[in-house]
C-alpha cells in the first residue's frame, strides 16, 4: 500500500552529540512490512496516548521512538513490545528502536512517517527537518511558536510533497459538532455572521520559575534546545512517565499560553466556520484596561472575533447565535439544527477519525483535513493574540505579507530567536 521514501539529505543542525540505545531486532513478517513505518517524537502524555492509537492500528507499524527522557523511552518500549509480541507468550517483540536524539530517528531510512509530540517551541525545527528527509508528518498543535516558524514550514512541505497533518482534530472528531456547525454557518443559516466569541485561556507569561537539580536520565539542554537557556523546573520537564500536562504551554518561552493551547483548537473552528483558511484578521485590538481577555480581531468583511467569552465557539448571526464546544452544539433557533441542510458545501472535507484521515491521504496523495497552511494560520491567530496583549495598542495586520504595517515592535516578534547551534 505504501512506497517508501528514500533518504534524499542528511540531516545536521547543531553540535550535540547523538546516540542510540536498544536497537535490537527481530526479521518482520511481508505483512508487518508492508505497513507504514512510523517514528514518534515525544512521549509524554500527549505523545503516549498518539502512541497507543496508532499501535491499535492494523495498517501501521511502529518502529521507533524518541525522547529526552530515559524513564519515557523505556515506558514507550514496553508499550510498543507487549503489543507485537504473541499473545501466547511464544515469541517476544524486541524490534523497537529508541533513539535518545530526535535527530537519528528522522535519519532512519526505514521510516516513512513521524509523529511530533514536542512542546511548541521545538515543532517547526522538527518539521522542517522531517520534512527535508521526506518523512510524512503529523504534527500536534499549536504547529508553530511563531508566524514566522510557520511559513517556513508551508514552504517547505510544499518543497518536498509530503503528507502533512496538524493535530487539530476537532475538525474530525468528537461527533462532527464542529463540521456540522461550519456547514450551518456557511450554508448561511443563522444569517450573515456579525460577532464569533472564543473562550480559551490566559496569554502566555515569561517563566520565572526556581532551579531545581535536574534528574539523571533526564536530557535537560536537548529539551530546550531553541530556546533561551535557563535551569531545569520539573513545571517544564517533569520527572519520569507523568500522567498530567505540563505547564511549559503557560510560558511565552516555549509556547503560547491557554490562548494557544485550547485557543488552537477553537479559532481553528472559527477560521474554517468563517472559510478563511488561508488568511486571517487585518486588525488586532487589545483591551484598553489591560486585562488578559477581551482582544478583538477584525477581519477584512468586518466580522469582528473576541478573545474570550464561553468555552468553546460562539457565533451570533443577524438571525440567530450558535454555540458549539466539544460536548454539545446549540442554537437559539432550535429548527435550524433540526432541519436538514440543503446546501452542502463541498470543501468541507469529512472525517471522523484525524490520524486515520492522515493515513489516507499518504495512500490516495490527497489533502489532509488539516494541512500545513491551515495549521500555520490557525497558530497564527492565537500568536497575533499573545502579541497584541504584549504590545497593547491596536496593530494593523496583513494576512497576506504577514507583517504589521503599523508596528516595528510587533515585527521583532514574528519570530522567535534560537538559541545557537540550533537554527532553521
């Protein structure tokens, strides 16, 4: 089903040394190997349960995985072997292979495809490498770090052709509330959208947390690698196999804030809904009490999009408002989500299942749900957010430039410097 890629460049970005451990194997059957081979970055609690997923799947084979952090990698081995060994106990799997360094499991020749579970920070470095080896990519949200990280990534994916996937799986999953809301209002039903209201977190603060001794198995300069050095914090980089999400998404260091974190999946919504996937707001304007919620984005028809309000997505049309989050969609003309909707439209890609879809479209050379452009735009909005609150004045935006016209100090945070070696 699936040709695989050959290695084409090799990959080197920096000076740390990199190493592998557990690189036993055993000879595959013609069935294993027919499958597509996948390399995991990342796992944590987000990439464990991408992990657990993928294994369930008939028509992929895990073949690697890659952390800074030993206790991870050993719980990922276990993970992976216990599900391809004989149930009856007869033969045990042990072709897994555990990279310390991210950098050696995109060398692999034999991977066709990686899933990144990294925080933010690290994403577009990743990509652009994965890509480069042409490695097909699924890529978890917030794809980038920064504006400028994402059109660097469109660019190259595009470069290359291979298969990419943001993480925004609401556009798949959970029922298809978020699919039968962006037909409702593109199909017009509650009217001509006048006002959409995202409610998702803080924007990101500077860390200023306490040094604390950094554990053994723990690869604390590689878990920070772009970004500014600073001491170990178990808030960052926790101890061991956690179970919980950690904190790094609060900081401006390596992430966006609860903007970005929830607010990747629900302006995602908003940009689909509103059939601006491939551009953004012209006009960014924070709050004049310098509170943290209530920035305003306005958009070139006039439609005007608030930080802040319910959880989830809120639309008010000059017919009718419509909500919709995770677990329920509603509106306050109940016929309009009864009635069917006789006006289909057919960009609106249908899936249920966001990692399935991205297996799809490496078989068929189709687009993905949500690919590299879409990923890179929806990121862009919750980034446009943490800069209007930094800078606090309203920024003039063009979405198709993508610069401030405006503002030479919203411009110096486009792009976030890397901390030497490492660039992009």
């Amino acid at each position: 089903m699936f040709t695989r890629r050959s290695f084409n460049k090799s990959i080197f970005v920096g000076a740390i040394g990199s190493s592998v451990i557990a690189t036993s194997s055993q000879a595959q059957n013609s069935s294993a190997n027919d499958r597509l081979q996948l390399g995991f970055i990342g796992v944590g609690t987000m990439g464990r349960g991408h992990l657990g997923n993928f294994l369930g799947m008939n028509d992929v084979q895990v073949v690697a995985v890659s952390d800074v952090v030993d206790d991870r990698l050993e719980n990922a081995k276990m993970m992976v072997e216990k599900k391809y060994s004989q149930p009856d106990g007869k033969q045990a799997y042990k072709g897994l292979k555990v990279y310390k360094d991210f950098r050696d499991l995109i060398n692999d020749k034999n991977i066709d495809g990686i899933v990144i579970s990294t925080p933010d920070h690290w994403h577009a470095l990743i990509c652009v490498m994965a890509s480069k080896a042409n490695k097909h990519i699924y890529c978890k949200k917030p794809l980038t770090h920064s504006i400028a990280e994402g059109r660097i990534i469109v660019d190259e994916v595009k470069r290359s052709g291979v298969v990419f996937q943001t993480g925004s799986q609401q556009r798949s999953e959970f029922g298809g509330k978020f699919r039968l809301a962006t037909q409702l209002i593109r199909a017009g039903r509650i009217g001509k959208v006048k006002t959409v209201r995202i409610g998702v977190g803080s924007p990101a603060i500077a860390c200023n947390l306490e040094t604390e001794p950094i554990p053994n198995g723990t690869n604390w300069d590689l878990w920070q690698g772009p970004a500014a050095k600073r001491e170990y914090n178990k808030v960052l980089c926790p101890e061991g196999v956690h179970t919980h999400f950690p904190a790094w998404r609060m900081y401006w260091e390596y992430a966006g804030g609860g903007l970005a974190d929830m607010g990747a999946h629900h302006f995602d919504i908003a940009q689909w809904a509103l059939n601006m996937d491939s551009t953004g707001p012209v006009k960014i304007t924070p709050p004049e009490n310098g509170e943290k919620t209530g920035l305003k984005y306005t958009y070139a028809n006039g439609i005007e999009m608030f930080h802040g309000g319910p959880s989830g997505c809120t639309f008010e049309g000059e017919d009718a408002t419509l909500y919709v989050d995770r677990g329920k969609i509603e509106c306050t003309k109940e016929e309009i989500l009864k009635d069917p909707i006789t006006k289909i439209d057919p960009s609106i890609m249908i899936a249920d299942n966001h990692r399935k879809n991205w297996l799809e479209a490496i078989r068929t050379k189709k687009p993905t749900i949500c690919p590299a452009e879409v990923g890179h735009r929806s990121a862009a909005i919750c980034h446009l957010g943490n800069i209007g609150y930094r800078i606090g004045k309203p920024l003039d935006w063009d979405p198709v430039k993508e610069k401030f016209t405006n503002s030479d100090d919203a411009n110096k945070l486009l792009f976030r410097e890397y901390r030497g070696p490492w660039k992009i």
